[in-house]
C-alpha cells in the first residue's frame, strides 16, 4: 500500500478502531514515566494520534496530534479540543528543528512500509531538542504484510524486527534505548522503547 492507500484506508477504520481500543491500561502508564523526565509545560508531539484517546488526552504542556487520516484527527478534535492538530506523513513532519520535548508514537510506525521508516525516526530525531525523548511501541517480530478484513478494512503491517528497528533508531542518533513490555489497547502485551536525542 503507498502512503495515499494508507491515509485512505485509515479514513475507512477511524472509528471502527476508536470504539474497539481500551484507553486504559499499562502502555498509557509509560506516559507517567515519560512525563515526569520532561520540563514544566513541555511541548510533545504524539506521532499517529488517531482519535486521541489513548495517548494525546493523557499528555500535558502543548500537545500536537499528528495523523495521517482526516477521519482520526476529526475524532481527535472532538476528544482532545485544546489539541493542536496536523494532518501529515511522519516521515515529513512539518515542524522546525528542535522544537518538541517528547515525542510519542504507539503503534504507529509499523503501519508504515519498512523501507520508509528509518527516515521516520530521523524525523523524530530532528524536531527532538538536544535531550529530548521518544517514546513508542517496538514490534516483536519481522513482518511485511497487508491484512484484509482488520477492523473491517484493509491496513499494511510491516516491521524489519525488533533489533533491526533498535539499529535504526541508532542509527537516526538516538541514544540510551530502554524497553519495557506492557498490556496494549486491544488486550495483548506490546514491547515499547525509551530512547534519548543526545
């Protein structure tokens, strides 16, 4: 699937996958852990925000939900008003250099193409200040695949595995990577990753 598919098929499941997530549980616990590093009034950038439930309500100081679907970020808006929403590609963020303390991103880049996510992370990396974290869910396994039928549409999974996304993340600048596994929004456990713009 290219990304306008994505985007499309994101618009089709918005609701769907707003109705069906828990908005509780251990993986929205890591915020806590994520916030209490931050400075007063941070600014965080939540990168595939959807409906905003699960992780931008949760977030305080400025808060900006980027999504590629118009359909999520309309639910968003509705969820977290005082939001401030973009409708972009993470691999593209549209925000200057340096200009976020945190950014989120739960499950989310594995819903983008492998060959399209190290420049992802180099993304999160740019808008990160000196110091600044990213916290998002690490995939367990090595996948590439399209699922027909998920949440009643269509949606690309695809993941190099987990030590081949750390490399990445490496790669991109990112520094002391810490994981921890949780119970995830649709009732099974997820591996999330800690890591430091140095």
């Amino acid at each position: 699937m290219d990304r306008d598919a994505i985007r499309r098929a994101w618009d089709d499941i918005a609701e769907t996958y707003a109705w069906r997530r828990d908005p509780t549980g251990s993986d929205a616990d890591l915020l806590d852990d994520l916030t209490a590093d931050l400075p007063p009034d941070p600014t965080v950038l939540d990168a595939g925000c959807g409906d905003g439930a699960r992780t931008l309500a949760n977030l305080s100081g400025e808060r900006i939900g980027l999504d590629i679907s118009r359909r999520g970020l309309e639910l968003a808006g509705d969820t977290v008003p005082d939001a401030h929403l973009v409708q972009a590609d993470m691999g593209a963020l549209p925000l200057a250099d340096g200009s976020v303390d945190a950014v989120t991103a739960y499950h989310a880049v594995f819903h983008v193409p492998r060959d399209g996510q190290p420049e992802v992370y180099r993304e999160f990396h740019r808008v990160l200040r000196p110091g600044g974290t990213l916290l998002m869910t690490l995939p367990s396994g090595r996948f590439e695949t399209v699922r027909e039928g998920w949440m009643g549409g269509r949606m690309v999974f695809s993941s190099p595995g987990r030590d081949r996304t750390l490399d990445h993340l490496r790669a991109a600048g990112f520094e002391g990577l810490r994981t921890e596994t949780v119970t995830d929004p649709l009732g099974s456990r997820s591996a999330f990753v800690f890591a430091r713009r140095g």
